[in-house]
C-alpha cells in the first residue's frame, strides 16, 4: 500500500523542481527559444511570447505547483 503523505512529497517536489528549472529558464532567456523549438516540432507557429522574469511570480509558481502536487500526490 502506498503512503499518501510520502506519494504527495514526491509528486509535490517533481512538479515543483520542473517548474524551478522552468523559472531559471525563463530568467536566463533561454525559455522563449525552447517554446519556439517545442512548437517547431509540432510543426506549429508560436503564437505566446515569454514575459521578463519576475522573481515574485517565480516563486508564487514553485509554491503553488508544490502544493497542487501533494494533493494530487496525497489523493
């Protein structure tokens, strides 16, 4: 039988570290040139365009994908 509590720290931390990597991307400038490339592949014209960094919404998005992922983890 599976732990809740330890299922949702793992899904919690994944979901979180991808978006971190996600954050250090996008504050590098490498994240545009990623979606491009992503959207290339599926032979599809991006139509968004990566907004500046902003360390505060950075966080708020670590914080709440963690938190969204020990739920669902946890459920």
């Amino acid at each position: 039988m599976l732990n809740n509590h330890k299922v949702g720290c793992a899904l919690g931390s994944f979901v979180a570290l991808v978006h971190a990597v996600w954050a250090i991307l996008v504050g590098l400038g490498f994240a545009q040139t990623l979606v491009d490339f992503i959207f290339y592949l599926h032979m599809v014209v991006n139509p968004h365009i990566i907004a500046p960094f902003n360390l505060m919404l950075a966080v708020g998005l670590i914080i709440v994908t963690g938190v969204v992922g020990y739920v669902v983890g946890w459920i």
